[in-house]
C-alpha cells in the first residue's frame, strides 16, 4: 500500500527508523506492505515540538485514501523551560479591575481575571502582546508571525478568536488575513462590535485570478477558497453560486486541501476524522457543480 505523508510546516521525517527526507505541504510517497509503527515528524521550525505516530497517537491524523494511508502531524508550539510567566498586566474597566496574566508550560495560555475570569489555549508562544479595552470589550492580541486576536465582552463572552494578519478596532473590528495558496488570496473582514457581536462583510483579493490559473489547477484553488472562506462567486455559475454560498458550512473544519496523487482533477480534502475525494463539473469554463464523496 501507499503511504501519504503531508505537514503545514517542514520537517523531517522517520519511518519506523527510517529517514525519508523532509514532508512539507507537498505529497510525499512510500510504500509499505503493513502499516508503520512508528513515524516521526522532526520540524525545522524552532517554535514547535516534534511529533510521533504510533497506533495511540492523537498528535498526527491518520486517514484512509483509496490505496492506503494519509498522515497529518499537528504540531504543539514549543517550550521546553519550564513553568513561566511571560506576561501580566492590569487594566481598569468600568466592572472594575482586570488582570491579564500569559504563562508557558507546554504551551501557552492566558488568564483573566478581575471583572470576570477566563483561561484559554494560545495556539503559539507568543513574543509580545497588547491588552486595550474598548467600552464593554476587551481586546488581547499576542505577536509572532501572526497575531492571535481574543475579544471579550466584560461579562466573560468570547466574541471572537481567529489567528489574523493585521487588525484595527474603532467603531468596527477589521482583520485581515493572507493565504499562501494557489489564488495568494487576503480576505479583509469586517465587524460590528455591540451586541450581538456579528460579521458585517467579507471581501477578498486575489492576487492571482481563477482564470489565469492552469486549467488542472482550478480544483485545488476552488477547494481552497472554500476552506478559507474565499470567494467563489467570480469561477462560479450564477445557478451554482446560489446554492454553494454554505459549501464552507458544509464542508466543515478543513485540514487540508491536497491534489489526488491518483486522478488528475481531483482533490482529497482532509477533514477532521475523515479524507474526502472532490472535484469540479464546469460550464463554459465555470463550476457547475462539485462532487464530493467521503472515503
């Protein structure tokens, strides 16, 4: 059987001792006759721990494709000195005074507590951070590459998370966030800060267009903006769009979006628990339709 290696971030990988060379966001290929006992996942990035499979792993996704199996490591940030706190700060609301406190042991994670008290996961170790608060809300950011945006409502809510580009808060929130995908696309979103916390609008700029893209491409960077919550609409018939507005929805939480190593047109879209095989039906040039069928 084929075995399918894929990571987000470059690393190297071991195969029941054996080096392989590095996996990146690229298919790379082995075969095996029985399944791998152990394999590992050694990224080049600092900021993140290595990873292992063995048959109780929860670390690195295991899925079935249609001649073998597929493997997604999930990388923890890193830190290995132990128990610290890396940040605290006091703030002073009209609930009265809040604390912030940001510590690392195995991860990263925030606490507040005053006006309300909260803990959260941070899905990195942060190298700064900023804590501002905007009428009934309180914004914390923390800074590596990206930013990691938490806004609370003083009341303990959590408005909001997502890991963005950029942000700006006045009498509206925006992000931005850019995709290294096929498309390089950036959506820029905007939202309404008093209750009911809501997203107003989502517009997105693609640096390079659907059409000018190989034709073999197209799948993949369709699958692609569907993941992100790109839009679609411009590859799209009007009769198809309609009903793909909740493609995202229906899709759900999305991994990965890799073209089928088997079948050219295809797609394998890596769910939470499952591997799904996609593709498109065109009409003068634009979706029609997509099939989907999970394996």
């Amino acid at each position: 059987m084929n075995l399918y290696f894929l990571s987000e971030i470059t690393a190297h990988l071991k195969v029941d001792g054996e080096y392989l060379g590095t996996v990146t966001k690229n298919l790379i290929v082995g075969k095996s006759e029985t399944e791998p006992k152990l394999i590992e996942f050694l990224p080049l990035i600092a900021d993140f721990s290595p990873v292992y499979y063995t048959p109780y792993s929860t670390e690195v996704k295991r899925y079935l494709s249609p001649d073998g199996l597929l493997f997604l490591p999930i990388f923890p940030p890193k830190h290995s000195g132990g128990f610290k706190v890396l940040f605290q700060r006091a703030l002073q609301s009209f609930s009265g005074q809040i604390t912030i406190t940001v510590t690392v042991d195995n991860g990263a994670k925030l606490y507040v507590d005053g006006a309300f008290c909260k803990v959260v996961e941070i899905p990195f170790i942060p190298s700064d951070f900023s804590a501002e608060i905007y009428g009934d809300l309180l914004a914390v950011s923390f800074y590596k590459k990206k930013t990691a945006l938490y806004i609370f409502r003083l009341d303990g809510t959590l408005e909001y998370f997502d890991v963005v580009d950029e942000f700006q808060i006045s009498s509206l929130l925006t992000v931005e966030k850019r995709y290294k995908n096929s498309t390089l696309t950036t959506i820029i979103e905007k939202w309404n800060l008093s209750s009911p916390f809501s997203l107003i609008e989502r517009v997105d700029k693609k640096e390079k267009d659907f059409f000018l893209l190989p034709k073999q491409m197209l799948p993949l960077a369709f699958f692609e903006n569907a993941k992100i919550g790109g839009s679609i609409k411009e590859i799209s018939t009007p009769n198809f769009y309609q009903k793909a507005e909740n493609l995202r929805g229906f899709l759900g939480k999305i991994l990965g979006v890799v073209p089928s190593p088997k079948n050219e047109g295809e797609v394998w879209i890596l769910g939470e628990n499952n591997l799904s095989i996609a593709s498109l039906s065109l009409k003068n040039g634009l979706v029609d339709n997509v099939f989907i069928e999970d394996f």
